[in-house]
C-alpha cells in the first residue's frame, strides 16, 4: 500500500482538527451544565453531604475557563491546517488532481462553513 499522498494527510488534519473542536464544544456545554446545577443546588441550600459544594463550584468553573481557553489556539491550528489545505489542492490542480482530491475539496467546504 502505498503511503498517503500530501493531499490526504492535509485533509485528514483538518479533519481531525475539525472533530477535536467539536468534541471541545461538547465538552464546555457538559461543564457548563454542571456549573448551572451546582449553582442552584447551593442557591436553593442543598449542597452536598460534605460541605465541599462551593469548593466543587470554584473547581468546576475554572475548568469552564481552561476549556474556553483552548478555542483561541485551535482555531489558528484550524486557520493554518485550512491554509495547508488550500495550497495542497491548488498543487493537486495543477498536476492533473488526484483520487484524494475530491475528498480534500469537501473537508475544505466544512472546514470554510464553520471558520
């Protein structure tokens, strides 16, 4: 089997890139969640059985901002794996395409629709 060409190792990073930002996305929602829930388990006096709630509140928001932190840097990651793309399909063009070709072309549309 012949090894990928450079055309499909550029998809599959977009690919990939485009699949970790979702899985961040849903990651942030899910923390998010648990945030809003302990905030009116402590608001309405529950808590929990070992008083550590407003601990578990503080933990849990400041993984909310490290999660929002990571969007800035992937999104440049993103940014320069698109770039890359683009250059790989121009030069697949250009030497006649490629079966990886109309792959690249559709993982550059997403990625073009979310950026």
């Amino acid at each position: 089997m012949p090894p990928p060409s450079q055309l499909a190792i550029a998809a599959g990073a977009v690919t990939r890139l485009l699949k970790e930002e979702d899985s961040y996305h849903k990651e942030l929602a899910d923390q998010e969640a648990q945030v809003k829930t302990l905030e009116e388990s402590i608001r309405n006096g529950g808590g929990d059985e070992d008083g550590n709630a407003e601990f578990m509140l503080k933990q849990n928001k400041t993984a909310v901002e490290q999660t929002r932190a990571v969007f800035g840097p992937l999104k440049e990651r993103i940014t320069a794996a698109v770039t890359k793309l683009e250059d790989q399909i121009a030069m697949a063009e250009e030497s006649g395409g490629s079966e990886d070709l109309e792959n690249a072309k559709n993982v550059l549309g997403q990625a073009r629709a979310r950026v």
